[in-house]
C-alpha cells in the first residue's frame, strides 16, 4: 500500500488489488474519520477527500495506515441490484463466436454470475462490475462506437458495465436494459454502488 498526496485536500492510497481497495473502503465508512469527507474506490485505490481545516493529510495517513491492518479480508456491505436485461444487443453473436459458443451459453453464463460494483466512472452512474469467470472474458472493440444506447450493457475484458446515458464506447455490447442507473432525484443518485452486487434477469424484448 503506498499513499500519495493528490492537491491540498486528498489522498491517494494505492493498494494491491482491488479487493483490498473494497476493503479499505469498508472499514473506513464506519469509522467515520473526523474532517474526512468522502472516499471514493477504484480499481486499485481509494480516493480520500477531507476538509484540511478540521484535519491534517499526515492525521488521515496514519489512521489509513491504522486502519489498513484490520482490513485484509472485511466484505464491504452490499445489497443485491437486480437488473431486467433484455440480450439483445448488437454484439451478441460476435461474442458467443469469440468464445467459441452459441448466443444462449452466453447469456446463461452471464445470467448465471452474481457480479460485484469494483467502482464507478467513466460516467456518472457507470458501474464496473467484477466476478464473472474467464468464460466471460472478450476484448474490447478496436474502433470505440460513436454512440452507444443507453442502458446498454456490455463486456470487456474482466469487466461487465451498464452505460447509464448514451456516450461514446468500445466494450462489446450483449443486451439493453431500462434500469434507472443515475438518477438525481433519489437520495443516493447511483442504482449501483461500489460494493453492490448484481445479478441479471432475462427478460423479452
């Protein structure tokens, strides 16, 4: 674990998996550092926003570095989000050709996987979703689409996501759903949040 100073009012702290970044955020939302505002989890780190006048970036080090010890293998809390997804987006078949099946194997592979929200980026609302087998695993596009739906969702690599709004994108997309994922009504305006674990319901189109 290294941390490193990001500004005035954050730190950056590096860890070696993002397993352990999840942890490190579990333990710290309860503690509920005095002057830390938020943490915000990625692949491989936590971000660690405070307010420098009520604490110090040397006071927030020592207590991650406190807290880091107790954090090897804490389950972040989760609640599970269901997601109707219909499959059918328009690289089905490019994918189940990929991994050497038909379209149905793929979505019972994907249907059969209870996923878990490494962290959200991209943007706003757009869930990195971890968990799913080596059965799963298809490149990205070479050329990124111009413009992807939104609701779509796809695969890349390890990852599984849902663009919450149609943007530019190069993962490979396997179906559509309606779920709301941002929403700045609710009190939480992410349907998914790191954490979360999700599990995907067919539906017909």
């Amino acid at each position: 674990m290294e941390i490193l100073p990001c500004g005035a009012e954050a730190l950056l702290v590096e860890c070696d998996s993002l397993v352990d970044a999840l942890a490190l955020d579990a333990v710290m939302i309860p503690t509920a550092l005095p002057g830390v505002i938020e943490t915000v989890p990625a692949a491989r780190s936590v971000l660690i926003h405070f307010d420098p006048t009520r604490t110090s970036a040397d006071f927030v080090a020592a207590q991650v570095r406190r807290l880091s010890t107790t954090a090897t293998g804490v389950e972040p809390a989760s609640r599970v989000v269901e997601i109707d997804l219909a499959y059918d987006g328009p690289d089905l078949a490019a994918v189940a050709q990929l991994l050497g099946v038909d379209r149905e194997e793929v979505i019972a592979r994907h249907t059969a996987t209870e996923w878990r929200c490494g962290f959200v980026g991209f943007a706003p609302g757009f869930p990195y979703l971890v968990g799913g087998s080596d059965l799963l695993r298809v490149p990205r596009h070479a050329e990124p689409r111009v413009s992807v739906p939104a609701g779509s969702v796809a695969l890349a690599g390890e990852y599984c996501g849902i663009y919450p709004r149609t943007s530019p994108g190069g993962w490979q997309l396997i179906g559509t759903t309606r779920a709301p994922l941002w929403d700045l009504t609710r009190t939480e305006p992410a349907l998914i949040t790191p954490g979360a674990r999700v599990r995907f319901v067919p539906v017909q189109t």
